[in-house]
C-alpha cells in the first residue's frame, strides 16, 4: 500500500511540473497556437501523457516541447519501475 501511494504522489507531483514546464516554454518558445493555450490546457496535456492515454493528443508542438513531452513519458517509466518494484 505505502508503494502505491508513492506511485500516486509521485506521479501528481510530475504531472503538475510537466504541465507547467509545458505552459512556460509555450509562452517562450512555443508557436501562435501555443501561446493561446492556458495553463488547464497544458496541465491536461500533461495529466494524458502521464496516464499514457492522450500521446498525441496535442500534434501542433513545437520541437522543445516534444523533447519535454518525450522526457516526461521517460519519467513514468522511471517512476513506475523505482515504486513499484
């Protein structure tokens, strides 16, 4: 049980940095149809690449937030294996 609930809190608190990692380099980096998007838009591009159920979800990102979103999928792997195992 104490695994499980490392799993979740680990796993919200990246969904939450991933997110806002992607709605700060949108506002930076990112294109006219990045730039629109709020800060719910990039949490819940991030809460669906976390589930692995949305990837891609969002196709009109830019190259960085690829790599982001590539590092995030990355991390779930990581996290799944260090908490559940």
């Amino acid at each position: 049980m104490r695994k499980i609930a490392l799993f979740m809190t680990v796993s919200v608190v990246s969904t939450a940095v991933f997110g806002l990692m992607y709605y700060f380099v949108a506002r930076i980096h990112g294109n006219d149809s990045e730039k629109k998007k709020s800060l719910p838009d990039h949490l819940w591009f991030s809460l669906l690449t976390q589930t692995t159920v949305g990837y891609g979800y969002d196709t009109d990102m830019t190259g960085i937030m690829k790599a982001i979103n590539g590092v995030q999928l990355l991390n779930l792997f990581l996290v799944t294996a260090i908490t559940l195992t």
